[in-house]
C-alpha cells in the first residue's frame, strides 16, 4: 500500500509550506493457521501493536461515505467513534489481490469525524495515479484507516524498524524540500530492507541521481507507528442491507 498526495498534487509526495495532503504508496506467531483476511489483518496489527483508538467502525463509515457520495438515497450515519485529532491515511485496494485504488492521507492532527470522511472521497476519486472509482466497482473495494502514532526523529536513515515503524523522508534537491512515506506494513509486505526502503523512498519523491552515502546521510528521517483497521465490501454490507441493496440493484 502506498502513498498519499495533496488534494491538489504534484505527481511525487512533496510538502511545501504548511500542511498537505500525502501520496503515499499497500505477525506475530499463532498456534493455528490464520484463515480469514479479518484474522490476518489482526495478525499484522499484533505486530505493530494493539490498537487503542482505531475501531472497525471507521472503516465501515468510509464505505457508507463513499456509497452516500454516488446512491443519494444513502443516510449518512453519525460516527459514534472518536473525534480526536490525528494524522491518518484512508487506502483503497480493489479484487483479491488487494491491488492498490487510491490512497491518501495528511501528516497534519485532523478532527478523525471530518478527515475520515474527507479522505474516503479524496482517496477514491482524486488521487491522479488512478482513475475515479466507479459504482461497478464498490463491491470489489476493500478499505485500510490508519491513524499515525508515536511519532519520533530517527538519528539517522537506518534508526527504524521494519515492520514496527512507518518513515517519513525529507531532503533537499534543487532548492527544494522533498518528502515521501511508507506506512508501516509496507517494508515488511514487500520484505524489504531498511536501506532499500530508504532507497525506494529517495525514487519515489523524485530523487534520480546516483544514491551516495552523502546522500543518505542528509536524510531527516521521522518514524511512527499507526493504529490500521480494514474492513472488506462483503464485512460491510453484513452490517448495512441498505447499502446492500443499493449498490447490487445499481450499478
């Protein structure tokens, strides 16, 4: 899962000024063999950590989002879950390879009721790398929520764990400061080192020249963690018959 980007994005993740929105790019041991996506999703969430504000309830509120913004017979639900601030990233997969839709999220702290509901639509329809999602493809959608964490300077490039931590770059090039991120989950999906994600990173945010340790080592690095839930269509609509009924007899 990758990236997030600005409403209003260039094509790689940068940050100029003040806050924007990010582009970014997609367990520990059980006694018995994890069967269920939800049980594998709780798998990987052991690893970075128990989760002690994000509830499955964001995700289903980014499906009802998103079903509400093409079936305005839709009701719009009120959350009932936090409305503290966080950073958070809202990422779309499509099909059953989970292949990446749309994804994008803020580093700024954000109102979680407003931002959700901002960046489910954001994520969906306008990040630049993807066409819009259509309705025919609701039922194939599968949404990440992550809320960003513990957010702390590394001392250097390498001063993060792969598979606890996400990072966040920043370096200048041309007179400029560039940044990219990787979630959490992503290093480790990918079963990448430290130095090749840092290396991916540099890539990703525009950086094509050669890659010395002069470079590397004017890298600001900031890890976190995140709190991460998902929910698929077909756990949504378990709990929504309505929205069930709207996008089956409505495509």
């Amino acid at each position: 899962m990758e990236g997030a980007k600005a409403k209003r994005p260039s094509s790689e993740e940068e940050e100029k000024g003040k806050s924007k929105k990010l582009k970014t790019s997609n367990p520990s041991p059980s006694p018995s063999p994890v069967t269920s996506e939800e049980e594998k999703e709780e798998t990987s969430q052991q690893k970075m950590g128990s989760n002690t504000v994000a509830v499955p309830e964001m995700a289903a509120y980014c499906f009802d989002t998103l079903i509400a913004h093409f079936y305005k017979k839709m009701d719009k639900p009120t959350p009932s879950f936090t409305n503290d601030s966080f950073p958070l990233f809202v990422t779309w997969l499509i099909g059953p390879d989970e292949r990446l839709r749309g994804c994008i999220g803020t580093f700024s702290s954000l109102s979680l009721h407003k931002a959700i509901k901002e960046y489910a639509i954001t994520s969906a329809m306008h990040d630049s790398r993807f066409n819009p999602v259509s309705k025919s493809e609701i039922s194939q959608l599968k949404v990440n929520v992550s809320l960003l964490v513990g957010f702390e300077d590394g001392e250097n490039y390498l001063d993060w764990e792969v598979g606890t931590h996400g990072i966040k770059i920043e370096f200048s090039m041309g007179g400029s400061t560039r940044t990219a991120t990787y979630l959490p989950e992503v290093a480790g999906e990918r079963d990448w080192s430290r130095e090749t994600t840092v290396f991916n990173l540099l890539r990703k945010a525009g950086f094509n020249g050669p890659i010395t340790q002069d470079v590397l080592d004017s890298i600001k690095l900031i890890r976190y963690r995140s709190e991460k839930v998902s929910m698929t269509y077909q756990k949504y609509v378990e709990q929504n018959d309505n929205a069930a009924r709207l996008v089956n007899g409505n495509h």
